[in-house]
C-alpha cells in the first residue's frame, strides 16, 4: 500500500510517518509525505527521509499545479490528510487563513485523488465542529453543527467536502474528530506554549483565561494508534469518530505540571475570563463510546497523557532542566 | 434601514427585492442588489432599477475589491445573501465549482461586511446539508451532518462561516434551509425544466429518476414572508429554521401536473433509479416546527405551491398555452 501523509513534518504527521515506517500498526510499501514547514519542522523525520521508501516534497497543498505532479507520479491508494493551520487564535485575525489552509487545501487534495483514482482517505478533524455543545460529553451525531472558530468552521466544510466526495466519487473516509492531542514533537497549544514562556522567563507564566477550561488530552500515541485501528476495524463509507479520551485537565492542571517540572518558584497569572481566547470552547467533552464500541479506547487517561506530554517536550524544548 | 441583496435579480432575489421595494413586510430607506446576471436576469426588476432608492450592480462576488467597494459606499445594516449557484448536479461535474460560487463568494460578503461593521446577515442555506438524513421530518438539530452534494458540503461550509462570523465578530444571523422553492421568476428546478422541455417537444417529457423522489415546494411568496417573519421575530445571535411546508410532492405529480398545463399528448418517461442524478437526496421532509412555534407557517401546502408555481411559470415560460 502506498500512503501519501499531507502535514507528514506536523506534530502528528511526523509521528505518524515514524509509526508507518517502523510498520508495527499498518506496512507501507510507500511513504510519499508533503508538507510546506510552515508548523511542521524537517528535523521531525530527517532520519527517514533518506530511507528509498519515503518520498519528501517541501511544498503547500495550494500550490494545487505541483500537488497534482505528486499524485500523478505516486497514485497513492491512502491519503492521511493532516495538514492544516493549528492555531485557532490567528484564524480570528487573518479571516482567510483557515480558509485557505483548511478549506481550499483540503479541496486541493480531494481534487487530486479524484484525478488520479485515490479513494480512501483518512482526515484529521476536530470536535471544534461542534462549537459550544449543550450536550457533554458531545456525541458524533450533535447537531446543530455551529463552530464559533474560523478553525471549526474550516474543518466542517471538510468534512462536508469529503462526505459529498465520497457519495460523488466513491471516495471512502475516515474522519476523527480530536479533543487536544500532546507529545513528542508538539509545535504548539497549552503546554508547548508554557514551557515556551517558562524557558523565557520562569518566574512568571502567564495563562490566557481563569485556567478553569477543561478539554481531554490525548496521547500523541494513543491518536496514532486509534486512527490506525478505526481504519482497519470502520468499513462504512463515512466513517467518523470523536478520537479522545473520556474526561478532561484543566488548563490549571497543566500550568502547574509545566511548572512542577521547571521546578521554578513560578507565579501563574490568569488573564481572567472564562475563555481562553476568541473562538476558544472551554469545556470540551467528548463521547467516546463509538470507538469503544468498535473495540479500541486510548491508553492513557487525559491527565496522564498530559504528564506525560510535559516529560516529552520538556526533554525537546527544555532539556536538563 | 439599508439592506444589501446578493443574488438579487435570481429567483427567489427578484421576488424579495420587489416585496422590499413594495415595503409592506419591511420597509427599507435603500436597497442595494448584486448580481452577476449568471442565473438571474436584469429583466425580473428592470422596472426597479430607476428607481433613486435603488442601487444594482452588476457584479461577482468573487471580486472581492468591486464587493468592498459597494460595501464601501454604501454600509448596509443588513445584507440578504442569496447569490449561488444552483444547480446541483452542475457541482459534480465541476468540482471547484460550489466551492468558488459558494463558499469563497460567502466568505467575501462576510469579509465585506466585518470591514464595514454590518451586523446582519440573512443567509439561504439548504436542506441539503442534513444528506441522506435517517430521521424524517428532519429536524434543525440533526446531526450528523454529511452531505452528498457539493452543492450541500458548500452551503454546510457556508453555515460554518456565518456562525464563527457570529461568534468573532458579534454579527447575528438568520440561517434559513429551503427545501425546494417554486413560483415566478424560476430560474431552475424540475418544474422550470419540465415546461422548458414540453415547450421543445410536446409529445414526450423525459424525467430523471422514477420520479418518486418526493419534496417540500414552498412557494416563493411563502418562503419571502418566511423569511421576514422570522428576521422580525427570532432575536437569537445565530438563528436557524428549516423553512418549508409540511409534506411534499412527488416527482410524477409534478410531471402530470404541467402535462395537464399543457394539455398535450404527452409520454412522460423515467429514466428510472431512486434519484434524479448523483448528490440528488430522493426523499425530503422537513420538520417545520421551529417556525410554527414562532407564529408563522406556510400558505400554501406542497400540492398548492406546486400548482401556482405551474400557473405561473407556464404565464412566464409558455404564455397561451
């Protein structure tokens, strides 16, 4: 089988292009993975780029002319469609941004599967779609579907364009919407972004909202490995799951593990109000009894994806601290 | 008030614009319309157009700078945007095509409007967003939302956009998702298609599907007061209703009724399969009560605006027959 990863040097990407690679979950025969760096770093996956099975191209998914140059020479049979604008705060100041890097490039990609007779895709999505849910922990089936982040919204009109491919074409989908996901090779959220401040300046960190938000944190590993395993056990033309954990960590929670870990006399200060930022949802919980049900649940609770997490980047962004 | 009216030469467009001039449901100090004249046509308000409260453009709505540049001028409270394309099976044929139309012509009317600090926004959205939905009448909160059109994933994305607008920007919203609307001034649509094609050739009426397919027809007069009603009524941020009537009419009757228009001998022949073409949804119901709780309903039942929007369109597209 070949995969084509888009986002492939992304936080995830990268660590799903390790996991494919080492072949554990799922062989590949082919690795063809895109992405521009703008978030993601070459570093991630150096080491494998030489490996005559990975195919490397540095370049966006809106350049749709040499996108098409890829999927022409490859054919890819699997498309993992990961690339996207992860910071949902910068969506709300350059209005087009997720528009472009979400909308438009995931269109780009649907676009040049149809051409060449890809049909499967997986696709990273997020429980953003479902905006300020009245229902906690939210189901797959939520509805009235309103993400008040141009993010969420900009994932929402992919899975539109992905289930209307899928009916059109005969494209087949899997579709995960995630809560937050940590680790290895994190580029940014909460605690990348606190132990980016604490390196700065470790006796304040300050912290955006009253530290009282609570959404589930999964494992970087954890995601890989139930991404893999929905692929290999939803057989449904649309598939789609919340890929999660049940319960949540407070923002709180994270700040003080950062600064337990910096083992700095540390200040937190909250810059109030119950949301983190415009766009922000501040309680995110999310059913998870779909992909129970199909036989998988993460390893690790939130709180210990979270721990974790800190051990792994600190070690990447802080090490000896 | 100064309401801006995208699509406002089209169909449902034309009627609105001229139930606005009129000023018995909302009276407005100056309306603006834009239309690119693709679908509608200068001659459904040619006799409005000299009038010195109204101003028309002629242009697209991917033209971001000619679309600021009115907005520029004109700083509409409230913006009623209709403009789309329409025909659904034209979108899988060209896949970019609800996309650009839709999506990326949405996003610059909410761009415009953020720039000049317009509120308001009146949105036609669909009942295709719900897809193949499992659950008839369909309700305003069904979810999963997956649709099968390009034409759905568009207007879904649309949606989105609207309500992270909302969230970001403080607009407020009127999301209303038309079955399908029938009446003077059709511009598309099985009946608008099957009088075109009897004009042609009377002795045989070709119809996609088993003509089975059965939906909700709104006439555009109820639709228009629909949509009045509810801007006037619900004072949500993001408000949304499924705006039909209860019920709905099938394909066949459809089909007979503008054979019996004709009075022509005519073979109506099916090219049979459950659907009329690839993203068609067969069977539509929706669940109106959302705009019956408000105090409104529709005037004329499914049959009843089937049968005027024949009466009709027959005086516009075959007078004297």
């Amino acid at each position: 089988m070949k995969i084509l990863i888009t986002g492939g040097a992304g936080f995830i990407g990268s660590n799903l292009v390790r996991t494919l690679h080492e072949g554990s979950l799922l062989s590949a025969d082919e690795l063809v993975v895109i992405d521009n760096l703008s978030l993601g770093r070459r570093e991630f996956i150096a080491d494998l780029i030489d490996d005559s099975r990975l195919f490397f191209y540095e370049q966006d998914l809106l350049d749709a002319e040499s996108l098409h140059a890829v999927f022409d020479k490859h054919r890819p049979d699997l498309v993992w469609h990961l690339s996207a604008n992860s910071d949902i705060g910068y969506g709300a100041k350059f209005t087009d941004w997720d528009l472009k890097q979400g909308t438009l490039a995931t269109y780009n990609v649907l676009e040049a599967m149809r051409r060449v007779g890809t049909k499967k895709v997986v696709f990273a999505s997020t429980s953003a779609i479902y905006g300020e849910a009245t229902v906690l922990p939210t189901p797959e089936d939520y509805g009235p579907l309103f993400p008040i982040s141009l993010y969420g919204a900009s994932k929402l009109a992919c899975e539109g364009l992905i289930s209307s491919f899928c009916h059109n074409f005969g494209f087949q989908a899997w579709i995960y919407r995630f809560g937050n996901i940590v680790g290895k090779n994190g580029t940014h959220g909460a605690l990348v972004d606190f132990i980016g401040k604490l390196k700065k300046s470790p006796n304040r960190l300050p912290v955006l909202g009253n530290g009282k938000q609570a959404k589930p944190y999964l494992h970087v590993s954890d995601c890989i490995e139930g991404m893999v395993f929905g692929f290999q056990h939803a057989n449904e033309q649309v598939n789609y799951f919340n890929l999660a954990c049940p319960g949540a960590t407070s923002v709180t929670a994270l700040a003080e593990a950062v600064v337990e870990a910096f083992g700095t006399d540390t200040q937190i200060e909250y810059s109030g109000g119950t949301r983190g930022w415009v766009g922000d949802v501040p309680q995110v919980r999310l059913d998870t009894s779909r992909m129970t049900s199909l036989g998988w649940q993460a390893r690790y609770s939130s709180d210990q994806a979270a721990a974790k997490a800190v051990e792994e980047l600190m070690e990447q962004m802080a090490p000896g601290v």
